[in-house]
C-alpha cells in the first residue's frame, strides 16, 4: 500500500499506541491510507480552506486531509488515548494540525477556524445524526461552512438523499435537500474498518446553497416535519392537528390532501404548509 506521507502506517500507530477501538464511543477506526485519502477527495479542493473533523481516532482521515492541502485541520476528540498518535502528526504538519479534546457536541469550533470552511469526519455512530441536525439547522443560512463530507452507516446516509415515496425519506431527507445539494459520494463494506461494524457505511457529501430551495422559516418547518415524521403512520390530518385546530384546511390551502402521510410531501409542499402556518399562528 503506497504510503501518504512519511508517518508509519495506522496499524504501527495503533500497535504503539494501544489504540484499540472502544464501542460505547462508537469507534470503527478505517486503517486503509488509501481510502481515507480518498474520502478526504470527495470534499473536493481543500486547498486554502480550514476544514473541522470530529472523531479523528488514531488519525487516518486527518492525514488524508492534510495530504490533500488542506490549510488547517481543527481535530475534536473525545477519547484521550488517541491524542499522542495526533501530536505525531501534528508535528509532522507544523502549524496546520490543531487538536481539542473534548465533546464535539459540547464544543465551539468556530472560534478557532477561519472562512472559508469545510467539514469532514468518520463521525462517531452514536453522534452523527445529532450532529448532522446541527450543522443543518444554524440561525443563519448560508452557514459557515461550504461542505459536509461524512460518513454514516448505510442506512443514514441513505436517509440523507432518499426521494418522497420511499421508506428512507423523512426529517433528514427534508431538512438536509431543504439548503443543501446531497449525495452519496462512495460506499464502504465493514470489512473496511477495524472493528468491522455490523453495518455497511457510506460518505455523503453535502453543499450548501446559498439560499434554501424554498422560502420557508426555518424553526417553523423543523417543527412541521419533526411532528409529521413522528406518527407517520397517521394521516397528516390527524398527525398535525397539535400544531393548529384549522389544519386540515391548512393543508388543503398549499395542495396537501389531509389524507397523505409524511412520506408522500415534497421539499417544496413541506416548506408551503410552514409558511402557510406561519401567517396563520
């Protein structure tokens, strides 16, 4: 396996480190250089740009993404084990790798990255989606960040880009084509990663739009299809009544039968009912 750079191989690192992955922190290290580079290329053009990774673990990715230019590498890990193999590295890219151990969900990156901004990470299973929201749903729009490049298991990151009709589609589907262009970008068997999960896992890449596809308030629209996809089961007549006594003529008005269920509403019929609920509460 052809070598990104001068530091021993992650298997060495890991060896050397005692670097076993832990499960209650949802770690499954990928060893393979060659397929981190690789999905640190699907962020595409890194050069000039700071990018944030969550979960670094033994570093596999972060090497990725300084192989491929990036100008600065903001690394937020939680497990303390993992930071002397990240001290390696950062010694072996003086000045473009900055470590932060802590809870990503705890911590603000942006007072130590400068625009413009990428995100990129093997996120930790059991944080992504809550992460993901995040980054998806700022008070301002557009939002720091240009990309989203993340991995999830399967099944998630087919949530991510799944079309109205199918069983896939849903809050993250909504939220996530809302303000961003969404893909997947290359998936990967478990054999990938040591441990090998259960699953299969695949990288999306997301772009922000400069402006969302449809005029919508954005807290509005959260509360909609939060509550929609939580009974939908239910008819959005019955679903939905908790958000206004007149929904069903609410619906009717933006061209939603009150007998559909939340997987059958668009992009667009989603971000018509929030604004139509907003002129009305």
């Amino acid at each position: 396996m052809a070598s990104i750079d001068t530091l021993p191989p992650l298997r060495e690192v890991i060896a050397t480190h005692d670097l076993s992955a832990k499960k209650a922190l949802g770690q499954n290290f990928l060893l393979d250089l060659n397929l981190t580079a690789k999905i640190a290329r699907q962020a595409g053009d890194l050069t000039g740009m700071d990018v944030l990774e969550v979960g670094p673990g033994p570093g596999g990715l972060t090497r990725g993404l300084l192989a491929e230019g990036a100008r600065k590498v903001l690394a937020v890990e939680k497990d303390a084990r993992c930071l002397p193999a990240l001290a390696e590295i950062a010694a072996a890219y003086p000045g473009r790798l900055e470590v932060v151990e802590g809870d990503a969900l705890a911590i603000n990156p942006l007072e130590r990255l400068t625009p413009p901004i990428a995100i990129c990470a093997n996120l930790p299973y059991n944080v992504g989606t809550e992460l993901l929201v995040r980054w998806l749903t700022p008070p301002d729009w557009p939002p720091v960040w240009t990309t989203l490049t993340l991995m999830f298991q399967k099944e998630v990151a087919e949530r991510i880009v799944a079309q109205p009709g199918s069983k896939a589609y849903g809050r993250l589907a909504v939220l996530a084509q809302w303000r961003c262009e969404a893909q997947i970008a290359m998936h990967l068997p478990p054999e990938a990663f040591t441990p090998p999960p259960k699953v299969s896992s695949a990288v999306v890449h997301l772009r922000a739009l400069d402006r969302p596809r449809f005029e919508a308030d954005a807290k509005m629209l959260e509360r909609v299809v939060a509550t929609a996809f939580n009974q939908r089961r239910k008819m959005l007549r019955a679903s939905l009544k908790g958000l206004s006594a007149q929904i069903e003529d609410h619906l009717t008005a933006v061209g939603i039968a009150p007998t559909d269920r939340a997987e059958r509403v668009s992009v667009e019929g989603f971000c018509a009912l929030a604004r139509q609920l907003s002129q009305h509460s």
